[in-house]
C-alpha cells in the first residue's frame, strides 16, 4: 500500500480481510509501509471500479493464495503518515472485511514476506510485532465468546 505518487490524491481506499479458519486468524509479515516488518490483516488498495468484495477476494488471494468470500465489513479505519516536515506521505481509509474461507493454505506473495495462521493466544504472545487493527480484529473474532 505504499504511495510514493507526490501527485496523487487522497485519501486512498484500501481493503484489509480478516479471515477465520478453525479458531485462527490468517495474518501476514507485511514487506512495505505502512507497517513494514510487522505481522497484519493481509489486503492493499481498492482498484478504480472495484468493489469491496471484489478487491478484497482479489488482494487476499494476490497476497496469500487463500480463496475466501467476502461477508461484511467489520470496521473501517485511517492510517495517515506525515514525513519530518509535516507533509502528507499516505491516508489511506481501510475497511476491514469478514471473509469466510473456501480453500488454500497460506503463501506470502505480493506484499507480504510470511502468511499463516495464527490463534488468539500466538497473537496475543506476538503482541509487540502485531499491528493494532489485527490484534483488534483477531481479539473481536477469536475471543472467547465468538470461538467456535
């Protein structure tokens, strides 16, 4: 999801899926900003005339080779990011979409260095190297009153 565009327009919608399978959430090691190195919902930017559902069964296979359906939006959220002098590198308004698995194991491709699955406690114990919006999500999906 990087924008390195000093042209471009903003923000930028951008898609993250969270995907369930057996009590575990698929997560990947992000190789770019925003996020760089840290472990995150797999997902990247909306294309022109793309529909949610579409870019985010698009970017979730791209990025991990998982098929998925997409279900709903779960939340949405900003990620803003200013260089030293204050002006605007990225925005990107990313919404947060519930996917139920269909077939695949996890591959990192495109944007990511590392995909697998992951429970709540791994991610719980990974804390530090876990982005907020995933260790919100997977707290929201895998808590004990949604594990089935």
């Amino acid at each position: 999801m990087t924008q390195t565009n000093s042209m471009a327009s903003f923000p930028v919608a951008a898609i993250s899926c969270a995907v369930v399978k057996e009590g575990c959430l698929l997560v990947v090691r992000r190789r770019n900003s925003p996020n760089a190195g840290r472990l995150a919902l797999p997902g990247g930017k909306v294309e022109p005339g793309e529909r949610l559902a579409e870019a985010s069964v698009r970017e979730l296979l791209e990025e991990t080779g998982v098929r998925a359906t997409a279900c709903q939006p779960l939340t949405a959220f900003d990620i803003i990011e200013r260089d030293d002098n204050g002006r605007l590198r990225f925005h990107y308004v990313v919404v947060v979409m519930r996917m139920s698995w269909e077939a695949g194991e996890p591959v990192a491709g495109d944007d990511a260095t590392h995909a697998c699955w992951m429970d709540l406690e791994a991610l719980t114990a990974a804390a530090g190297d876990v982005c907020t919006t995933a260790a919100e999500v997977a707290t929201h999906l895998l808590g004990a009153r949604n594990h089935r």
